[in-house]
C-alpha cells in the first residue's frame, strides 16, 4: 500500500464532471454501454470549437468504425513497437541524463512532454517535426488566456502534411496513410486528416499525463519509488495502476439511439450520454480500497483505454513507452523526490479525492 496522501485541495477548482449528459458511472454499466454502439453510439463530432472534422476511428460506429481502424492496427501492432524500442529508449536516456546532470526539473514539461514528443517523432518517423510540436505545448489545442482553444496550428499542420505527403507503404506515418486503401480508393482529405488528428493527439495529451502522475507518485512516495527502483520487473503492473487510478483519458461522449436504463437514469434516443472511465475504475463494487494506489494490484481490469470496439488502438504502445521511460528514470534517479508543491488537478470520485490534471511537479534526483 502507497504512503501518504493527497494534498487537500479546493472543491471549487477541481475539476467538474460534464453537465446537460446523463453521465454512467459504475463499472459494469460503463463496460455494457462501451460494448453496445447500436445503443451508445459515437456518430458524432467532438470539439466543435477546434475542428470541423470527425477523428477517426474514434467518432464512427461500426461497421465504418472497422475499417478506418484497421488502417490504423499496422501501427500499433507487437512487431511494429517492438522496432521502436530502441529508439524509445535512446529518447528516454537522454531526457533523464539531462534531469540527471540539472538535478532538478518540472515532470511535466521537462521530463513527460520531452519524452512523449521525442517516442512520437520515433513511431511516426518525424524527426523533423519535433520543434514545431514543442511550440504547441503541452495541450493539443492551446488554450488562449481566456480560455478559450485555438486548433489553428494543428490544421495548418494537417494540411502541410497531406499536401506533402507522398504515398510510401514503407515511410513516415503520414506517408503510410497516404498509401493507404479504403474500398480500394485512397482517403480523402477529410479522411486523412481524421486518422492523422486521432493518432497526434491520442498519443499525445493522454500518455503525458500517466507519465506526469507516475513520476509525482514516485517522487511523492519513497517506499513505491524504492521497491520499483530495487525490481523494475514490477513496473508493468505498476503501470495498469497507474493507469486505473488517473485514468488519462477520464470520460467519453456517446449519443443515444435508441431507450435505454442507466444508473443515471433512463435515456431516450438523441439524448448526450457521457462514459465516465474514472469513476468505473474507482467503482467500490469491483476494486478493493479504490482509492488507493495499490502498485502490485492484480487483477487489475480497469477501463483506462475504453472497452468494447473502441478500446484504445494505442495501448500497448502506451505501456512500452511508459514502462522504458520509467525504467531509465529509476535509473539514473533511484531517489527521485519532490522538489516544491506541485500544481495539480483533483477531481472528486465515490466521494475520494482523484489527481487527474499535473500542470507542474517539481521533482529532484534525491
């Protein structure tokens, strides 16, 4: 069992959960709901206010759903990441060798977005495209002082990349989706930017933050961080707990299409619906003390990465990437602490308070 516990924080900047959506919360019923499309479907378009385009797979049923993912699998399959690893791990030395001779850095921008951003120019094969990503920042979208977003910069990109990109089975990810094949024609513009939107940004904002949160547990509880660093063997089990108790991406949109019973109660057909992930991997009634950080927790069967047809293409990638970045950091950092009061977002979940947001941990190599 973790050491310690959360800060107090202040209810009224925690984050808050949607509003005008019956939102699914247990366990069970998130999973049912993940693994009927006919009933909760994800035909619909996320994030008007920075796109005017579908992500693909990911805003599609079935049987649609299929075949843009398939185009996607090549990606992420065993074979294919293993071939990163390498490079994943070269990335991941010299983040860390650098915290390592500063003594000291912020875990999320220095370390987490460093080493996502440079695993991303590895699996896409972008190398060139690691600056301008860092100008984006942490967020996908950038988020202006009045908070509202602005995705100008993302669709520049996208329209540079596929006027640029020139098919090639065996290039860059760009290239490859440009040689790719749906119904025997080539994707459109559309289509192109949808698949290239998901896989940016999916692989971006989400893996940041399981590597922010593990590196602030880590730092923030000594007994964790020290029996990892003695049997870095643990660290995929570690890992799953990480990912159940943050729950990177915490909820997901559906619409209903046809009546339907919830917990929140029932649901007519064009009602919103809202999975909520976190608090199912927090549900009392299939995690034992689920708000504690159990890093040897197993079975571990939590939601992180969806259910049913639209579970997360990206998942082992995610794990390898975390897994190797945390492998080197206990390395070269076994006394890895906290080096001021992080900024952090907390949300209530069963009543427990839940870090979901790292916007700065200040951490120090001991």
């Amino acid at each position: 069992m973790s050491d310690g516990a959360p800060p107090a924080a202040d209810e009224a900047a925690i984050a808050g959960r949607p509003t005008g959506a019956r939102v699914i919360c247990p366990y069970h019923e998130v999973r049912a709901a993940a693994k009927d499309p006919a009933t909760f479907s994800s035909d619909l378009q996320g994030d008007p206010d920075v796109r005017d385009y579908r992500q693909l797979p990911l805003e599609v049923d079935p049987p649609a759903h299929g075949a843009y993912r398939a185009l996607l699998l090549p990606f992420f399959g065993r074979v294919e990441v293993a071939a990163m690893e390498p490079g994943f791990r070269a990335a991941a030395r010299d983040v860390v060798r650098r915290f390592a001779q500063a003594g000291r850095a912020d875990a999320v921008h220095d370390l987490a977005f460093e080493m996502v951003l440079r695993s991303l120019a590895v699996a896409f094969r972008r190398d060139a495209d690691l600056d301008e990503w860092r100008r984006w920042g942490i967020e996908t979208w950038v988020t202006r002082p009045d908070g509202t977003r602005d995705g100008t910069h993302l669709d520049r990109y996208l329209d540079r990349v596929y006027a640029e990109a020139q098919p090639d089975p065996a290039g860059d990810v760009f290239a490859r989706l440009a040689a790719a094949r749906l119904d025997g024609r080539p994707l459109e513009a559309g289509e192109f930017r949808g698949l290239a939107s998901l896989v940016l940004a999916g692989g971006r904002d989400t893996v940041i933050k399981l590597l922010a949160g593990a590196t602030w547990h880590l730092a923030s509880h000594p007994r964790d961080r020290d029996a990892l660093a003695a049997d870095p063997s643990r660290l995929p089990t570690a890992i799953e707990e990480w990912l159940r108790w943050i729950s990177p991406l915490p909820r997901m949109r559906r619409v209903a299409r046809r009546e339907a019973r919830t917990d929140a109660g029932p649901v007519a057909p064009g009602d919103d619906v809202v999975l909520d992930f976190l608090a199912a991997n927090h549900d009392p009634a299939v995690f034992d003390a689920p708000h504690e950080l159990r890093l040897d927790r197993a079975p571990n069967r939590h939601v992180a990465f969806g259910q049913g047809p639209h579970t997360c293409v990206g998942a082992h990638l995610a794990k390898v990437e975390a897994r190797i970045f945390l492998e080197e950091l206990l390395a070269a950092a076994p006394r890895l602490a906290l080096d001021g009061e992080p900024e952090i977002g907390w949300e209530f979940v069963h009543g427990a308070r839940v870090a979901n947001v790292f916007r700065r941990v200040p951490v120090r190599t001991g």
